[in-house]
C-alpha cells in the first residue's frame, strides 16, 4: 500500500467529511451509552443491597 493509496482511501473519494463524521458520532455515542449503563448499573447494584440490608434488619429485630 503506498502512500498514495492512503490518502486516497482517508479522503473516500470526496465523501470524507461525512463517512469520518460518522465513525466519529458513532463511536462517542456508544461509548456515552456504555457509561451511562455502567453508571446506571452501578446505581442499581447500590439500591439493591440496600434493599436486601434493610430485609435483613426487618428479619432480626423482632
């Protein structure tokens, strides 16, 4: 591959402003969908012991 042919296939024939917008939204998108899953899954995990810890005292004291 010379370097040439590289220039060539990063400017995609004329259409590289839209074909590199894409990758680029796409990949920010699904990075911003996964954090906001670990985050929204972290918050879950917290609410969840929570609940077994508050069942848990409610089953100890008489």
């Amino acid at each position: 591959m010379s370097l040439a042919s590289v220039s060539e296939f990063l400017l995609m024939g004329g259409y590289a402003a839209y074909v590199w917008s894409a990758y680029g939204l796409t990949i920010t998108l699904m990075i911003v969908m996964s954090l906001l899953a670990l985050f929204k899954s972290s918050r879950t995990w917290k609410k969840l012991k929570f609940t077994q810890d508050l069942k848990t005292k409610k089953e100890i004291e008489p």
